[in-house]
C-alpha cells in the first residue's frame, strides 16, 4: 500500500492560501469579461485557470511530498537441523534421520503461504537448507542460534524450530544464546536417551607440552552404560610399547571414574600417546574406546619476566595468556621487590605502565643487555622517559590524558600472523585507554593494531613490534587488557583470541635470539583433522634484516612415505605456506632456501589428529532442550510430532505478519504527473476559448 501526503519541511504553510489568492486573482481578472461568454462557461475557464496558477505557484514554493508505503512481511520460521555425527550413530531403533529430513522439509508445505520458512543445518557452522549427510564432526548449538539471531535481527522472526539431539562439543551453553532470542523456540528432541551398553573415554585433561627429564601427568575419565560387572582395561601405548595399563571394575550400570598417571619426558619431540579401552561384547560402539594425545617435550623453557609498579588486573590476564602456552614460564614482580634478579636467566622482560624510577633503575641494565623488552603503557606510565628508551614509538603529549580507543587490525603487518577468528574476535572487543597525544612510527609494517576512536580509523599505532638497535621490542600502547578477556568469554566462552595474541606476540619477541638466519616452523604441532596446516619461515640477510627474496622450497612427508611439495608465499617481509588439509597421520618436514652464495636449511615435525568429538557422548540431552524451548514460550517436541508442530505455530497469536512503514520525501516540482496536469488544465482552456473565439 502506498499514500501521498505534503508536508512543509522549513517552508511555512501558510503561503497555500496565499498561493489560492493569487490564482483567485489571476482568473478574475482574466475572466470578468468579456460578457459575451455564457456564465457558466466564463465560471468554468475560471475554475481551471485558477487550479492551474495554484498548482503552478506551489510548485514555486516547493513543499515536500511524503509518500508512505507499507510492505507486510510474513513470519520468519527459521528451522535449524542438527547435521553432526552423533544424530545418525547414536539414534532409536526405529528412527530413520534421512526420512526425518525428508519431513521436515516438508514443514514449508504444512504451514502454507503464511509463513516465510528458511531452512539452515549446523554442526561447528551454520549452514543453508537441510541436510541428510549427518557428517559433521563438531556440534556448536550455542553458534548457530546466535548466528541466526545476528542474521535476521530487526527482522520478523515468529519462531526457531531447532532439531538436534541436545549433544554439543564446541561453544558456550546454548541456554545463554537461547535467552538473547525474543521469539518462541520449539525443540525438536532427537538421538536416544536409553543408555545401551557402551565403555568410552569421556574426556582427557593433560599438558600439551613436558620438558625433558621430569614426569607429567594424564588424567582420563573413563565411562561404563550398562556395563555392571565388566572389567574395564585402560592401556597407555606408544608406538607399539605400552607405558601403562590397569583394571578397571564396573559397579554401576552409570559408572564413570577419573584415573591418573604420570609418564616419563625423557626424548625430546612430539609423542604421540594411544590412551584405549579394551571392548566388551555387544558394545554399542568401539570407535569412542580410544584417543590419541600429543605431548611436545622440550628441552628449554623460555622465562619471562614481567615487572611492574602497582597492582592492576591486566597483569593477572597477561600471566595467564602467555603461560597458556606451556612454552613459556611468566614470572610477575612488583619493582620493588625485585631483588636481585638473574637477568640472564630470562628471555623477555615485560614491563607494564613502567615509572621515571623503573626506567631509570633498568637503564643500565638495558644497556648490558639485548633482552627484548616488551613496553605496556598506560595512565601511569613515564611517557617521557619511554620516549628517550627506544626508538619504535615517540608520544608527543603536554599532558597525560586517556580516551577509550577499539583496536583495529592492520592487514600489512607480517612478522607473525593471526588466525582470521582472533582478527575477528578483536574487531569486536571493548575499547581500551590510551593516551590522548600524536604519535610517531619509526618502523614501517611494525604495526600490528591500530586505533580506532569511536567509528574514526587513525593511523595512530596501539601494538606494534620492531627491532631496536638489536633488540626485539614490542609496544602496547593501552590498558584494560582485562575488558578483552570478559568480553570474549562472555561471547565465546573462552579466552582463544587474548591467548594467541599473546602467545604469538612472546613467540616473535623471544625466537631467533641465538640469530638463527633461517627459520621454519608450524603455526601449530599438532592440527585437528580437516584443518589447513599453515607453516612460517624467516629469513635473515648479512645485517640480521628479515629478507624474502629469495624463493623457499619446502618438502612434507608423512610416515607412510606420501611426498608433499610446496613453494612458501612471500608475506611482507617473511614467508607463509597453506598446505591445506592433510591425511590423518604424523609429518616431518625440511625447508631449504638459497641466499647469495649460502644455502640454509630447516627441518621439524607437524601431526595431523583424529577428531572423534562426535562419538564421545551417545545419550541425547532432553533435559536441555526442554530447557530451552520452556525458557523461550515454545515446546519441546519428539520428531512424530511434527503435525502438532504445524498447529503450535498457527496458533501462536505472537507470531503474525507485520507490516513496515517506509516514508520517502521528494520535493513536488520531481513529480512528472503535475506537469501533465497543468498541461491538460492550460490545453483544455486554450482550446474551449478558441472554440469561442476568444483567442
């Protein structure tokens, strides 16, 4: 539906009866004489002629034409199927998922033309229409409502069908992105909630990473359905060897129990560790009996010091970022109490908002030492005295004043990279206060973040990381690190991106210290099945400057003998490779590359491991989804129900068609039909008065 109305903007509507006046006076004057025309006659040229001086000076005055139109949009019924592994491997007897698939496309045909239908399926992501493959390997409910509820914001959703078995292994809670949603959920209840007889490894929680010579520790919860009496066998092997094994009795047909045992670092590399369970007869699966573990072991450990003047809560949030990473050991120290520190025995020194005493009390040391240092400014810094410390950043300010900046990733930046979903991830995190000054950057693409303040980019740096007369610097350029930490644990549920920003960052600024000139090495030891494997080299010239100049070849082999080739991208000033995905298995690698007269190689090991998420849990989780759909004004429902969904949602007086007022302004001299208006009126008196005579 469309409607026309005038509305005045800035002009005043008082000139419509000045303009009526005027084309009054206009045709009474035209047409008081002559008196030979009839009267009705004359009354009528007068009454067109009139119309047309009016709608001509209106259009010199110009007001606005409002036009309103309203669009109905019909109810969003957004169906969401659970398309992961667990819903085809663990489901009722009778219960066929490619026929349910099969009904529930046909929901769009049982509401009828009402009701806009979408249709998705999710498993880590979330994907368009339905799918009867049931081959996804992570389950992520938490994601895929939340990625509807941002996809369809401000829209009119009548309601979210959501049919899964309740089992999820990826994100947060689906209850906590439930309650964000203001529409009814209906819960469509699959898998199987009888318990059959079934042993399984239910989690594992051990250390990524051991150093040479000491003992570290594996605790694994073994579970038991229906298993009263049976003896469970736990055996730890590798490569062949068994390290471990023990007797487990069943005395529940719910048993579940935690064992613990320490193993032996005493080579260094990757292990890999094959934890199993020994099957029993008539075991309703034996694919979630075994998982293997990798454990690094390393012979050093890179030690950092963090100093600084007072308590402050980012200092816990860095400690727990960086020691995240089982390669480096944080020691944290107020200045004072310092002590007689082993400068030598640490690999990075991080001092956070340093003072005029701290930086005049580390000068000399500073000067003794290249240990890379790691600046973390703030309200309390020494800006002055950072100014004359180094030479990466110079901040010009008459005083020290902090305004709230977000952080904006910088594409160009290359001396380590981010994964894309921390790059989003800070995209969205919370500001942080920086001081309110100009700034100066002596190193080109050492920028990593920049400021944002408000919805304005800057070119103003926030971290950046460079070399500085030798020596590995970084520069942090706010504070409130712990804003981040909250805000990604309240949306994601855990800390992944602070952590790897961090990690990465204290990689780049501790490695190469020896002044190795050629690096190769893994994003990561160990990639889960179906991930790309991503590789960086370095390369440093005579000078010790990074140089990619030269073309690095790099060869992969896994242990079964297959070669794989590849030439690494230029990135900036380093190298970086995606070898894409690789088969299941165990890799080494050797990289070499030609530099004037000098070869230099680099070799190392990746695995690439099994993803058994999907088959750890076999019995469905009602009681969430019941929980669910309660909490929202829905209702759970079992997948024969499907009628009784159909009249849930007719009957649902919340959900209807709404319709969308849209007003566009235009000023009336753009509207062609009054031209054509006054062409009639003016043509039509030209011609009656011709007729007559009168012209």
């Amino acid at each position: 539906m469309l409607l026309f109305s005038i509305t005045w903007g800035t002009v005043s509507g008082w000139w419509t009866p000045v303009c009526l006046l005027l084309a009054l006076a206009y045709a009474w004057l035209m047409y008081r004489q002559p008196v030979s025309l009839p009267e009705n006659f004359r009354k009528g040229l007068f009454a067109v002629r009139a119309i047309a001086v009016f709608i001509i000076a209106m259009l010199l005055v110009s007001p606005l034409l409002q036009s309103v139109s309203y669009q109905p949009q019909k109810p969003l019924i957004l169906v969401a199927q659970d398309n992961s592994q667990s819903v085809s491997q663990f489901k009722p007897a009778n219960f066929n998922p490619a026929g349910f698939v099969t009904e529930l496309s046909k929901l769009k045909d049982k509401l009828g033309d009402d009701y806009d239908v979408r249709e998705f399926n999710f498993g880590a992501d979330l994907g368009n229409g339905l799918s009867n493959k049931f081959n996804a390997r992570k389950t992520d409910i938490s994601s895929a409502l939340r990625q509807l509820n941002d996809r369809y914001a401000n829209q009119n959703i009548g309601a979210i069908v959501l049919a899964t078995d309740g089992m999820y292994n990826q994100g947060a809670d689906p209850q906590y992105d439930a309650r964000n949603i203001k529409t009814s959920i209906y819960t469509l209840a699959l898998g199987d909630t009888v318990a059959r007889r079934d042993l399984l490894i239910g989690n594992i929680n051990y250390n990524k990473t051991a150093y040479l010579g000491n003992k570290f520790e594996i605790e694994v919860l073994a579970e038991a359905w229906q298993s009263k009496g049976e003896t469970m066998r736990l055996t730890v092997t590798e490569g062949g060897r068994v390290l471990h094994s023990e007797n487990i009795q069943v005395g529940t047909d719910a048993f579940k129990k935690i064992t613990t045992f320490q193993l032996e670092a005493d080579k260094k590399g990757i292990h890999r560790y094959n934890i199993n369970i020994a099957p029993v007869k008539n075991e309703l699966s034996v694919q979630n009996n075994s998982e293997t573990i990798y454990v690094e072991v390393l012979d050093v450990q890179q030690k950092i010091l963090l100093l600084y003047d007072g308590p402050h809560p980012d200092v816990t949030v860095i400690k727990q970022a960086i020691e995240s990473n089982k390669n480096f050991e944080l020691k944290t120290s107020l200045v004072t109490d310092m002590g007689d520190v082993k400068w030598s025995d640490y690999s990075l020194l991080m001092l956070y908002q340093p003072s005029a005493s701290t930086l005049s009390l580390l000068k000399p040391v500073l000067a003794k030492s290249r240990v890379p240092v790691w600046y973390l400014l703030g309200a309390q810094a020494d800006i002055r005295g950072f100014n004359t410390q180094q030479k990466l950043a110079a901040i010009s300010s008459s005083r020290l004043d902090m305004q709230e900046v977000f952080a904006l990733p910088v594409n160009e930046f290359a001396s380590f990279t981010l994964s894309d979903s921390t790059i989003q991830k800070i995209n969205k995190f919370p500001p942080l206060m920086a001081p309110y000054a100009n700034y100066s950057v002596t190193i080109p693409n050492g920028v990593l973040l920049r400021q944002r303040i408000g919805a304005v980019p800057t070119t103003y740096p926030l971290l950046m990381f460079g070399d500085d007369g030798g020596r590995r610097t970084g520069v942090f350029l706010g504070e409130g690190i712990w804003r981040w930490n909250l805000s990604e644990f309240q949306t994601f549920g855990n800390h992944h991106a602070v952590e790897e920003l961090f990690s990465q960052a204290v990689q780049y600024l501790t490695a190469n210290t020896d002044r190795q000139r050629f690096r190769a090495y893994p994003s990561k030891n160990v990639f889960d099945e179906g991930d790309n494997v991503l590789l960086n080299a370095e390369l440093y010239d005579d000078a010790l400057e990074l140089t990619n100049t030269p073309d690095v070849k790099i060869a992969i082999k896994s242990t079964d003998g297959k070669n794989y080739n590849f030439l690494f991208t230029r990135m900036g000033q380093t190298y970086q490779l995606d070898a894409g995905t690789l088969p299941i298995g165990e890799y080494t690698y050797s990289a070499a590359v030609v530099l004037g007269n000098k070869s230099f190689s680099a070799n190392g090991q990746f695995t690439v491991k099994p993803l058994n998420l999907e088959i750890r849990q076999s019995v469905a989780n009602r009681q969430l989804l019941n929980s669910i759909a309660t909490q929202s004004g829905g209702k759970m429902l079992y997948p024969q129900q499907m009628d009784q969904l159909v009249d849930l949602i007719k009957k649902n007086e919340n959900i209807k068609t709404i319709a969308f007022e849209d007003k566009h302004y235009s000023d009336i001299i753009d509207v062609k039909w009054i031209f054509a208006l006054i062409f009639i009126l003016l043509g039509t008196e030209w011609f009656l008065r011709k007729r007559e005579g009168e012209v």
